[in-house]
C-alpha cells in the first residue's frame, strides 16, 4: 500500500531497560504535539533518538530504520509498546492536506524525469485514491510485529 514518495520528536516517557530483555518497554507519542510532517519527526526524534547525538530526518525510511532497533531508544526485537495519546489529532494533522502539500514540494524538486510518479500520487489524492502521510506511518509501524500501537 505504500505509494506515497515520502522521504522523529516525539514526547515519551520511556521505562528504563530491565534484566529481563523480553519485558516490554513502553513509549508515549503525544498527538498534540503533531501538527505536521516535520513535527511528527521532531517528537519521534524526542521519544526514540533522544540519547542520540543525531536525528533522524523526515524520512519514512529513517522512521522505517529506527523501528527495526540497533540504534536509537528500541533494541532489536524487543517487545515495544507505544502508547499514542491523541492519535485522531495526528491523523488528522497527517491527513490528505498535509500529504498533498508534502507532495507539492516533493515535487517542485523533481524534473521531468522522475517527477511523474508524484504527479500520479497527486491526482490520487484528488480523487480521494491515495494513502495520507498518516496512513503510510501505521503502515511502516505494521511491518514491526514486536511493536504494539496502542490509542490512548
């Protein structure tokens, strides 16, 4: 489902590690604090790469990264759960307006030689075809079985 061409700081409480690697850590994203695409990477930055001395930048493939563990907050395959308060304000802040936008000028940078796959997307979205920002998140969040998404 991810057709989007899409390129963290999120407010957490995080439990500390314990001895015991199977217990499930848990994660808090606050949904009001998401009113964009760059504020959603700025509170996914705050919650998993805050003992980074980088940042992951706005990139699904970064977001992608980070979930799969090795760096960052999550480590490997440990059970994560991540509690997102205000989930329908992050929705709607990542819905068709902000990925059309986000396509605009995804687009304003391409030539003509490989702009027409954003062309295509744009026209989707239109026609109420195409997957939000919002959409294509909880899809890569899907492709982690050992992280839960719970709405809060």
């Amino acid at each position: 489902m991810r057709h989007l061409s899409l390129p963290g700081h999120v407010t957490g409480n995080t439990k500390s590690k314990t001895e015991d690697p199977m217990e499930q850590r848990q994660f808090e994203i606050e949904g009001s604090r998401i009113i964009d695409i760059l504020s959603f990477y700025a509170e996914i930055n705050r919650l998993l790469m805050a003992d980074e001395t980088w940042q992951l930048a706005e990139s699904l493939d970064a977001l992608n990264d980070v979930l799969y563990g090795g760096y960052g907050a999550i480590q490997g395959k440990e059970p994560v759960r991540i509690v997102w308060k205000d989930m329908p304000a992050t929705k709607a802040a990542l819905g068709r307006a902000a990925t059309s936008a986000f396509l605009k000028a995804r687009l304003a940078t391409r030539t003509m030689f490989n702009g027409r796959p954003i062309v295509d997307q744009l026209a989707a979205m239109e026609n109420g075809e195409e997957a939000t920002y919002f959409d294509v998140i909880m899809e890569v969040f899907s492709e982690h079985p050992n992280i839960e998404i719970v709405a809060a």
